[in-house]
C-alpha cells in the first residue's frame, strides 16, 4: 500500500513538471506559430534577405544583414520552407522578399519573447564591462604582455571605467596604469586602497 501510494505521488510530481515545462516553453518549440510575436535579440544573428520565386523552392538569396542584439522584431515561425522570418521594420517580409534568420528551427537561445531593454554593460569587480563584443566602447583593457591594466581613467574613477568585453583580469591583482595626455600614473591596490606607485612623462 505505501508503495502504491509512493508511485502515484511520483507520477503526479512529473507530470506537474512537464506541465509547466511545456507551457512556458510552448511559443519557443512548437513546429510553427500561428501567429507572429515581438521578440527582442538576446545575440546578434545573421539574415538573408531571399528573392522570392515560383517554384519557391528556386528563391536565392541577395543579401545579407545582421539583426543586433537588444533590438526587437516581429518574428514568425514557420512549419515549412524557412524556420525564422521577420515581419517588421528593415526586415519586413513581403511578396517580393523574405527575410529570414540562419538559425535552426528549434535554436531560441537568440531571442528572448517580448519587448525588453538588453543592457550594453555587465557588472565587473565595482566596474563595468562591455555586455557584447560589438560595442566598443571601452576604455580600459588588460595588457598580458606588461601584466597591467591600461587605463584612461584612474582606478578610484568607478563610473567611468569600462573594460573591454571578454576581460577575466581581477583589476586589484595588477599594476594600474592611468594613460592621460603624455603621461602615464602607475597605481597599486594595497591594504584596501588603490596607491600611487609611479607618475612618468611618456617618451615621445
């Protein structure tokens, strides 16, 4: 009797599971949509625009277009020909055009459904850091060969600093270098502050 009880109590916890499992994932894995969403990209990824024709199946393509990441699409689904195609804006599919995203059709990971704002910068030890490569807006980076971080900014100047994506450098482990003008001012993290080491005149 306990075992009976047992195996039906586990069933109904699976079966609550992949309830919920299936209905928060429903819009993402079905074959097709039965109607278009606003999605917003989580990664930038690459479009075609094809030319349409009769026979469809003899449509090319004629260009090709990345969608960036944190800008927002109406996107379909579709069950034949192309898994992915966009419906608005400079990617807005016609009788002439279809614009579709080289993706599989059961690849999500690049979009998130809805209209969000996507932040350009993350978090990084009180500083901040590009979120994508793309951006290029940094003004900080890890030297390896001197083993220093190369600045625009002094260390003490948080707001400003930005590192290069892709950086794994922990900034209080290494030698400040703080770039201005035709000088360069050395620093170094010490008992919990950041120390003038050195303050020399760039050769020319």
């Amino acid at each position: 009797m306990k075992i009976h009880k047992y195996l039906v109590l586990t069933v109904g916890v699976v079966v609550c599971v992949t309830s919920a499992s299936l209905t928060i994932d429903a819009h993402a894995v079905a074959d097709h949509w039965n109607k278009t969403h606003w999605v917003t990209m989580t990664k930038d990824v690459n479009v075609i625009k094809m030319k349409n024709t009769i026979p469809l199946a003899n449509s090319y393509p004629v260009a090709y277009y990345t969608a960036k990441r944190g800008s927002h699409y109406k996107l379909d689904h579709w069950g034949t020909n192309y898994s992915w195609v966009f419906q608005s804006g400079k990617f807005n599919t016609n009788n002439k055009y279809t614009y579709t995203v080289d993706k599989r059709w059961n690849d999500t990971k690049w979009f998130k459904m809805g209209i969000h704002k996507i932040a350009n910068y993350k978090k990084f030890h009180g500083y901040r850091i590009e979120a994508r490569k793309s951006l290029y807006t940094h003004n900080t980076f890890y030297d390896k060969q001197d083993h220093a971080t190369l600045s625009d900014y002094r260390p003490t100047q948080k707001s400003k600093v930005i590192f290069e994506y892709g950086s794994h450098v922990y900034p209080t482990s290494h030698e400040w270098d703080w770039m201005h003008g035709s000088w360069m001012t050395g620093y170094k993290y010490k008992n919990g502050n950041w120390k003038q080491i050195s303050n020399d005149k760039i050769p020319d």
